[in-house]
C-alpha cells in the first residue's frame, strides 16, 4: 500500500486514540453532528465521546467527527461522520475517497443498491452517504467485515434519505450502470482538473470554465478515453462556457498543445472526450450523450390549462376508441353466437317435423304389395251398425 493508502487507514483506523489522548472533547463538534453519533447504534454501543478530526487527518476527514463503537462480545469500530450542503456535495465526496484509494492500489467500486444511498467497502471498512451525510466504518484488528457492514447498515437507516438516490446527471453517462461504479463526481472546478490529469497537471481547456449557479461535472473512463460532462444550471452559463471553450482550444492548437479529442455542446451539457483513440470514436462516444431538460416553475405553471385540455383531449380520445372496439367486437360475438344457436334450432326442429310425418309426404298410401302391415283397430271407434248386430251373430 502506498503512503496515501497508509495515511488514511491511520485517519480512520487510529483517529480515535490519537484525539483521546490529544484531549478531543465532545463539545468541539456541532450539535447536529454530535446526534449522528449516539450512544447506541442498533446493537453497538459508544466506547468514547465524539470528537472532531485532529488536524493532521488528510483533507478528506478533517472535516469530520468521529466515535468508536463496539458490540458485546466483539471488536471495536470507528464511525467517522461529517455533513455537506447538499446531496451532490455527499456524493462527490464518495467518488473523490474512492479515487484517493484507486491511487494507492485500492479500486473498490461504487455500488448503489447496497449501504445507503451509494457506497463502497474496502479492507473491513465500508463508505457511503446518504442524503447530505457521508459515512466511514472501519473495523479495528479485533473487528470483523461482516459486522462492520452491520454497523454501517445500522446507521444508514437512522440517517435522513435526502433526495434518495444519485445525482441525474451520472445516469446520463453511456452504459451508466456500469461506468457509474468508477466515476468521480465534482461540484467545484479544482476537483473536476484534479479528476482529469495530463502528465501531473490538469487540462488545460478546463481552466476556462466556471462553477457558476451550482455547476455540476461527471468523468468516467471508456477504455483509454475519459469521457467529461459538465452541466451548467442555465442555457446562458452554458452558452458562455461553450464560446470560452473554443476559443481556448483554437489556442491551444495555435500553440501546439493537447486539445480534446472531440468535444460538443450538448444542451445545457459541455462534454469532452480526452485520449481517445481517434476523432471519429471519440465523436461516437460523445453522440451517446443525451440532454434531458427539466423545467420547474417557481410559481403556478402559465401552461397548466394547455396540458390538461391536451391531457384530456387525448385520454377522451383514448376512452371513446376502446369503447368503439369493445362495443363492436361484443356485437361480432353476439351475432356469431346467435347464428350458431339459431342454425341448431333450425335443424333441431327440421328433424322433429320430418319425423312425424311418413315418407308418402302424409298422402294415404294404398297396401297394393301387401307389405304393409294391418293396422291396429283396438283403440278406434265401433260404428252404429256393429253395435246394432247381435252379439251371438
């Protein structure tokens, strides 16, 4: 492991019993912060008070608080903790800790359906953040992995969930579900150059951008290319940007200097493709770069009345053709079904009538060949003469 490497795993791992024996006091953090570290969290209980960060931490955790937690029965773990202003901030901060460990050998890969909102673990330790809160757990040599990702579970769910997932603008990376777990978030310009070297320096076509309005960028690597999309809060920033980017690297051309393989105004979206293997692969991972623009009015939206009419036109619509469709083929099936019952009706009837009558078409049929049998007379009426003959006669 390298010297950065070493250095941060002494910031979390030791931090504790250094500022301990410094005299790191609970009341040398804000409030706020001191009620993210309780005295209990879930099933592990506080050791220590929480302190702030001693000075010699590196720039990633000197800002933050700290405390030492520890389960019955097991080992101790340091829970270091500190608040940003906004959800974006939390992230970047993520990404930015995890590139510090890529440095030193370490390429842990961010992962967003786990701890938190987005999170990384390491060597019994474990990263994330969650709303405007960024967290590390660290075991210490008598601590375990699984019980440090329990701690860190433990805690996430008692931290507040902010917007509750990941800055949009990652999702707008190509194939972001998998370029996302090695991307490096930046909401300040120094942290975007520092994302994108050449040769030990930064870019320099980035020195001419602004971090104006809330400015946010994204960088991840495809291949040998390290794709950059800046997005500006506001066309007009946007516009700026785009004349002071082409203007710089018609400079640099001029001078001889490296330029971007390809780079493209997008929307409200500055992208830029540096190292590519030629233009025209560069071109092609630019072009799968789509702006999505969203606009939220601060007051009453002066277009309510035109969506709804078009949303209800369209629905009526919608309605009255289902209705058509059904309507038409209940119809069809009726007819299809009444048909049917009538033909069976028809013939059913049809060999009811052929059966009663004979097959002399109900005409008197005379016994010529005598093969006709005779016909019974018991059942049939005696005339006057029979019944005035002499019964002995």
């Amino acid at each position: 492991m390298g010297l950065l490497g070493r250095l941060l795993f002494a910031a979390v791992l030791g931090v504790s019993l250094c500022a301990n024996a410094a005299g790191a006091k609970s009341d040398s953090i804000p409030p706020e912060t001191a009620r993210l570290l309780p005295e209990q969290i879930g099933t592990f209980k506080a050791i220590d008070v929480a302190a702030a960060m001693p000075d010699y931490s590196p720039k990633l955790f000197s800002e933050g608080s700290f405390r030492t937690y520890a389960m019955d029965g097991g080992g101790r773990y340091t829970v270091n903790i500190r608040q940003t202003a906004n959800d974006a901030e939390a992230f970047a901060w993520l990404t930015q800790a995890r590139s510090y460990f890529k440095q030193s050998g370490h390429d842990w890969k961010l992962s967003f359906d786990d701890t938190g909102s987005a999170s990384f673990m390491g060597d019994r330790s474990v990263f994330f953040y969650k709303g405007n809160t960024v967290v590390s757990v660290t075991a210490a040599n008598d601590g375990t992995a699984a019980q440090t990702k329990e701690l860190a579970n433990q805690l996430a769910a008692q931290l507040d969930g902010g917007e509750g997932e990941i800055p949009v603008l990652v999702k707008h990376l190509p194939n972001w579900e998998t370029a996302g777990k090695s991307a490096i978030y930046a909401v300040s310009l120094d942290d975007l150059k520092q994302a994108v070297p050449m040769s030990g320096q930064s870019q320099p076509v980035l020195d001419v951008l602004t971090f104006d309005g809330g400015t946010e960028a994204v960088t991840a690597n495809y291949g040998p290319s390290q794709l950059v999309i800046v997005e500006f809060t506001t066309p007009q920033f946007s516009i700026d940007n785009d004349s002071r980017i082409w203007t710089k690297i018609a400079e640099l051309k001029s001078q001889g200097q490296p330029t971007p393989t390809a780079y493209r105004r997008v929307g409200n979206y500055s992208v830029f493709v540096f190292n590519g293997p030629d233009e025209k692969t560069a071109n092609a991972l630019v072009e799968q770069v789509k702006y999505e623009q969203v606009v939220q009015w601060l007051g009453d939206d002066p277009h309510l009345y035109e969506r709804l009419q078009r949303y209800f036109t369209q629905t009526s619509a919608g309605v009255l053709v289902a209705v058509l469709k059904s309507s038409g083929l209940s119809l069809i099936l009726c007819l299809a079904v009444g048909s049917l019952i009538g033909a069976l009706l028809f013939r059913h009837r049809r060999a009811q009538r052929a059966a009663a009558f004979s097959d002399a078409g109900g005409s008197i049929r005379l016994n010529l060949d005598e093969l006709t049998g005779a016909a019974s007379s018991r059942r049939l009426l005696s005339t006057s003469e029979d019944t005035r003959k002499d019964p002995a006669s």
